[in-house]
C-alpha cells in the first residue's frame, strides 16, 4: 500500500521542466509534486535585502555565488526545490551547471509564505539535511525572526540568532544586520 509520502510514480527532473511558466513556484519533493502561489511584496522585500548583504560579502569579495529565486537546485533524482535564496562558496563551484545547481549548496534560504510555511519547517528541513546542506535559514518576516540550522555531524543544530545580526556559520565575517532587512 502506498502513503502520501511515497507515490507510486515519482516525478524527476524531465517531468519538472514539463511543468508550465504559469507564475507558480513549482518543485518536486521525494517524487511529490508542490506547487505554490508568487510571493507576496513583503516577502521579496526581505529577500531583495538578504541578497544585497549576501552578494556583497559573499560575491563581490570573490567567496563565492548568491543566487535567488527561481532557480532550480537538484539535490537527488526526485528532489528539485527553488529555494528563496542559495549560496555556493567556491570549493562547491562544480555544482553550478548551465541550468541548475546540482547537489547541496552551502546555505539555503527559505522566507517564509503562508502556503510554504510547514513545508519550509518540516518537509523541507528534513530534505536539506539529508541532503548535507551545510546551514539552513527560515526566515519569518512577519515575526522579524529567523531560525538559523547549521548541519553538525549530519543533523542539523539550532543556532542562537542575536536579535540585530545573523552571521554565517560557515563564514563568520559575513553579517546580516537584521533590522534592515526587516526594513526597520
């Protein structure tokens, strides 16, 4: 007997890329299809803000590649997620291809929308883990909190996120001042 969480047929990557340009944020998870609405303005506000610290401390002093939403992470044959944003230092540059990243990035960033929010907790969490992606972010605009997950010995540990600056565990000299992204 088969369960929600183990269809019959799983969906890959070729399937993935037959899924319309309809304005939805398509992925596959486990074989599972997921689709969600666009985010909302306040959502990309906080993602353009996140981005602009990331690629400057990141990309524009050569550590590495920021990318943002959409773009399409491959991290087996049936998991293809379009995270919010991605970072990929550059000992992890292979994974980048043509047209999508392929295998785990350094940092995945997920900004929470009221259809995503379980997921992003949830499914989500436990797919970037096994995964291996080094640190994870989840980001609740709305509550001007973020729970920051960084991968130790395979499972992911919670990190204490001082209330007015996010470092990157992987990069400590890489600091998000908080209250500008929450556009304080």
């Amino acid at each position: 007997m088969s369960s929600i969480d183990e269809p019959t047929t799983k969906l890959g990557y070729k399937e993935y890329c037959l899924f319309p340009d309809n304005g939805y944020r398509h992925e596959i998870i486990n074989g599972r299809h997921f689709m969600n609405p666009a985010p909302s303005p306040d959502h990309q506000s906080v993602s353009k803000y996140l981005a602009h610290y990331l690629f400057s401390q990141i990309e524009l002093t050569l550590l590495g590649k920021v990318f943002y939403a959409p773009i399409d992470v491959q991290l087996g044959d049936y998991d293809i997620v379009q995270p919010d944003l991605v970072v990929i230092l550059n000992d992890g540059a292979a994974r980048i291809t043509k047209v999508k990243i392929v295998g785990a990035p350094d940092l995945l960033i997920e900004i929470l929308s009221p259809s995503t929010r379980k997921n992003d907790f949830t499914l989500k969490r436990q797919l970037y883990e096994q995964a291996g992606v080094r640190e994870y972010w989840i980001v609740d605009a709305p509550k001007h909190e973020v729970t920051q997950l960084v991968l130790i010995n395979g499972r992911y540990r919670k990190q204490l996120v001082d209330g007015d600056e996010l470092v990157f565990n992987i990069l400590p000299a890489v600091k998000i001042p908080l209250p500008k992204i929450w556009n304080i």
